[in-house]
C-alpha cells in the first residue's frame, strides 16, 4: 500500500554546536533537554549519534533520581531504535515508559509514549497491538482539545484498520481526520487524508469515491509542486485504473506516475509500477512485453529487497509462461512463487511467536512493577495506620475518619489485585498457545523420527537376510529368521499412520471437518493438508511420503482447486482455520 505516513513526532530546528555549548556548561533539567533536542536533532542523519544522546539522557535522568525525565528518556531512545528495525528493544523500552508515567499519572507522557509504541508494533507487523495504542490516546486528545494531535492519530488509526483489511473502519477513522483537518484549514493534510480515503474506498470496490479523492489531492499537490505527493497518487491511480479493469487509462496514468517516482528515488514503488504494467501488458496479450516489464520490476526489486513484490513477480511469470504453453518454465516459477510463500508464512509464524512472547515477557514485567506497587502502597498504608493509631489516642473523632479512609483504599488495593490476577491468566493463556505449537513441533520430530527407523529397518533386513542360509544348525537359523521377521515386521509399519494418530490426538476434529466439506480430496491430499497445517515444507512433506518435491506441489496445487481457493487466498491459513 503506497499512502502517506505519519509521525507525531518533529525535529529540532536548534544549532548543534550551541546545544553542545548548553550540555557543557549547564546540569540538570537544561542539560537534559540539550541532549534531547540533540538527539531529535540527528535523528534524520545518525541514528546511533541520536541514541547515544538519549542514552546520556536517561544516564542524567537516573543521577538525578528524577523518574519521570527517565520515562522520557526511555521514549526517546525508542525512536531511533524504532527506526534501526529492533522493534523487541524498542517495545520493552516504551512499555518500561508507560509504567512509570502510569504510576505517576502523567497522561500526557503516556499519549507520547503510546504513540512510539503504536509505530513500533506496527512497524512489527503486530497492527492490532498498533491500534490498541493509538485508540487510548484518542480521549485524552479529546478531552484537552488537541485537535490536531487528534486528527493526526485518527489518520494512523485508518492505515492499520485498512492493512487488516477492515475497509470501512479505516474509512470511518478516515472521515473523522478529514472533517478535523477542514475545520481547522489544514490544506496539506487534508489532502493526505484524501489519499489514504481513496485506497479504501478502492479495497471496497467504490471506484467512483476513490477517483474523487485522488484527483482532489492530485489537483492540490500539483498546485503545490509536491512532487512526492503526486508520486504517491499517480501511482494509486495506476491501481485504480487496473482494478477497474480501464487498462488504457492505467497505462496513461502509468506514463505520468513513473518519472515522479523515480524523481523521489522510491526503488519500492518503481518497482511495483513495473508489476502493474506487467499485468496491462499481460491483459493486452503483449506477453513479451510483459516480460519486459517483468524483468525491469525483478531487476529494481533486487535493490528493493521487498519479498511480497518478488512474490508477484513469479506469479506474474508463471501466469505469462503459462498461458504461452511453455509449461517448464511456468512451473520453474510457480515453484518460485510457493517457495517464497512458504518463507513468507514461516516468518509471519515466527513473527507471531515473538509477539506471544514478547506480550508474555512484558504481562511478566508490568505483574512484577504492579506488586512492587503494591507493596510501597501497603507500607504507606502501615504507615498511615501507625499515624492513625497514635492520634486517635488524643481524637477519637480523627480516628475514625482514618478508618474510613483506611477501608476505602484496602478495597481499592483488592481491586488492583484481581485485575492483577486477571493479567497473570491472560499471559499463561498466551504462554498455553505457545506451547500447543511446540507440541505441534514435537509431532513433526516424532513422524521423521519413525520414518527414519522405518527406513533402518528395511535397510538391515535387507543386509541379515543372505546370512540365514550360512548358520550351522537349522536352530539358529530358526531363531535368526524370527528376528528377521520382526525386522520386517517394524519396517512394514507405515510411518504416516503415526502421525496421522497423534495429530488427530492434537487436532481432533480437522479431518472430519475438512471431509464434510471438501468429500472430494483423497486420502493423499488429506495427508499433505494436515502437514501444511502444521508447516511443514515441501521438502519435509516429499520425505515423509515418499514422492518427490514436484509431486507435492502439483498436489498442494490440486488442493487448492478442490477448494475454491482464489490467487490470493491463503491455503495455510483456510486449513487453520478449519
């Protein structure tokens, strides 16, 4: 998706050298915001020089036992570790934040501190955890009135609800920053707004409200000479255009958008030009040129580095090669096309078990700052009582309004810790998910550990069978053939009934479910569905059946027929979901 981003957060306009001035000569609070406005300052430049500055924040923050200018240290040395992709470090810094500016009930401090760390779940791919982020800031912005601030999280808020494909989510967080931005004049991010409005309308099929809201914002930036803006809507024009099936209005649009990108240096987004007129040409029944293009986009997009584009791109070869009857070269590709799916899917998995423990990790965390919480509140409240006891020696009266105050705070501190409770349940539920995959591993292990005994078995009856005739007395060699025979009879077991045995234990009812609605597969593709389900490669799968990679793929590629499955449905996540 080529749309505008946003980050809350500016720059420093400040000169570096007076700002060194300030940290050489000052101490405390005016050292501490020197070194921030430093790092800010080279946060679009050096982003270990901006990180070494906020480290010497924090380093301050603690010397002057100042809690909350360590909380904000925390935040800032996020940034740039957001923007050097270690998003773990980056999340466990500003979720430390949160709990500090939580205990000291500093709103604003945390609404900055979600808003980093709504960038870097989203960053992570996590976009639930992105949203969660971003919607608890949206009261506080209401309540103080930063309209603004408000409108700009309602913008971000739309860009995760349109990559989790929630359409009309997105376009009605869209609608709220776009009515904010016009009251307030805000031209140029009302025009962003249109943008991000027109690529959901477009995901929704609601071709003419896209067209509207492209070529509004393309009519302001090409007033404004906004070259990067026009790069970005020409191109979701092209998309547009394309998705409506107006292949001769793509290419125009395609003439127009391809020297703003390559203006703005996007290798990213050339390339994904490159793919979309591929699939014009393809249209046209240019194949050649099809090829052309599909090679240009190949060549920009091994700078790019994008794996979602190279996977269109042997789709798109396969769809060329395919339809020309070269059938070698169309399976070469689809081979490609799979290969980088299942590297795909893997990541994603491994993304998701970092996530799971990432939020176990931090569950843990916040549990123990939450005790420790606790027990500084139940020392106060000794404390008090100590206090109260002694003056209610001399006023009776003063005493029992200590009570009362007393009792109100222990029910408060009983509500804190079943909500405490609560928070340990939710991590060993996420800790209980974790484990269920590793016994899906472990399935896996088992099923290739008893294909290889097979294959053993097989191997030394093979070799002891000759020796049975060369015994001495017919004794032996009636004891030596009953151990051939259990040989046999061990290297007779099918491995796959194994694992079809324990993962019917694992997954109880996936086979019943998938016969009673697709009665059409075979027992074959039933076997090969149930280890997809359990990601297993290609490799891993011939293997244990005994075929070839090839045949596993044709198979995978029937399965896929059998149901109904479209291009870009996803065959792993359907059976998981079954």
């Amino acid at each position: 998706m080529f749309a505008v981003l946003l980050v809350l957060q500016g720059y420093s306009n400040e000169n570096p050298d007076s700002l060194l001035r300030v940290v050489k000569t000052s101490s405390g609070e005016a050292k501490f915001y020197a070194l921030k406005a430093l790092g800010k300052l080279y946060q679009a430049t050096d982003l270990l020089k901006s990180l070494d500055y906020a480290e010497q924040q924090r380093r301050l923050a603690a010397e002057m036992k100042n809690r909350e200018l360590e909380a904000e240290a925390m935040s800032d040395m996020a940034m740039p570790i957001v923007r050097m992709q270690q998003n773990k470090r980056a999340i466990l810094l500003l979720q430390e934040s949160l709990t500090i500016y939580d205990s000291l009930g500093n709103e604003k401090g945390k609404c900055r501190a979600l808003n980093s760390l709504g960038l870097a779940w989203s960053q992570n791919g996590s976009m639930d955890k992105a949203l969660q982020c971003y919607l608890k800031i949206v009261p506080y912005y209401k309540k103080e009135g930063m309209l603004k601030n408000l409108a700009l999280v309602y913008m971000n808020i739309g860009l995760n609800y349109e990559q989790l494909k929630k359409h009309e989510l997105a376009i009605s967080a869209g609608l709220k920053a776009k009515d904010i931005f016009t009251s307030l004049n805000d031209e140029p991010r009302l025009n962003d707004v249109m943008v991000n409005l027109g690529i959901s309308y477009q995901s929704l099929e609601r071709y003419d409200e896209a067209r509207e809201c492209f070529e509004k914002a393309l009519t302001y930036y090409e007033n404004n000479h906004n070259v990067y803006g026009m790069a970005v809507t020409t191109t979701n024009l092209v998309k547009l255009n394309k998705a409506k099936k107006d292949y001769a209005n793509a290419q125009i649009w395609f003439a127009k958008a391809l020297p703003l990108v390559r203006e703005i240096h996007n290798t990213w987004a050339e390339a994904s030009l490159f793919i979309d007129r591929a699939v014009l040409q393809y249209n046209f029944g240019k194949f050649n040129e099809a090829l052309i293009d599909l090679a240009t986009a190949n060549s920009l997009n091994t700078i790019a580095g994008d794996r979602d584009a190279q996977a269109q791109i042997f789709h798109a070869y396969y769809l060329v090669y395919d339809t020309l009857r070269q059938d070698r070269l169309a399976l070469d590709y689809f081979k490609k096309y799979s290969a980088i799916n299942d590297t795909l899917r893997l990541q994603e998995n491994a993304r998701m078990i970092e996530e799971l423990t990432l939020g176990f990790e931090t569950a843990q965390k916040e549990a123990e700052n939450q005790i420790l919480r606790q027990d500084i509140k139940a020392s106060r409240l000794r404390q008090q009582l100590l206090t109260g006891v002694i003056i209610a020696i001399l006023l009776t009266s003063i005493f029992i309004i200590i009570l009362l105050n007393l009792r109100h705070r222990n029910l408060d501190l009983k509500h804190k810790e079943a909500e405490h409770e609560k928070q340990l349940k939710e991590a060993e539920l996420e800790k209980l998910s974790v484990e269920l995959q590793l016994k899906d591993q472990e399935l896996v292990y088992q099923s290739m550990l008893r294909l290889d005994l097979t294959q053993i078995n097989r191997s030394v009856q093979e070799k002891l069978a000759p020796f049975n005739l060369k015994l001495p007395n017919k004794k032996d060699q009636s004891e030596f053939m009953q151990v051939i025979q259990e040989i046999m009879r061990e290297a007779g077991k099918d491995p796959l009934a194994d694992f079809e045995i324990l993962f019917t234990q694992l997954h109880k009812s996936f086979y019943e479910n998938l016969i009673g609605i697709y009665s059409t597969l075979s027992k074959t593709e039933l076997h090969v569905c149930a280890m997809i389900r359990m990601n297993l490669t290609s490799k891993d799968m011939a293997r244990m059946m005994n075929l070839s990679v090839a045949s596993i793929e044709m198979t995978r590629h029937r399965i896929r027929q059998k149901l109904n499955l479209g291009q870009k449905d996803n065959l792993t996540s359907f059976l998981m979901a079954i």
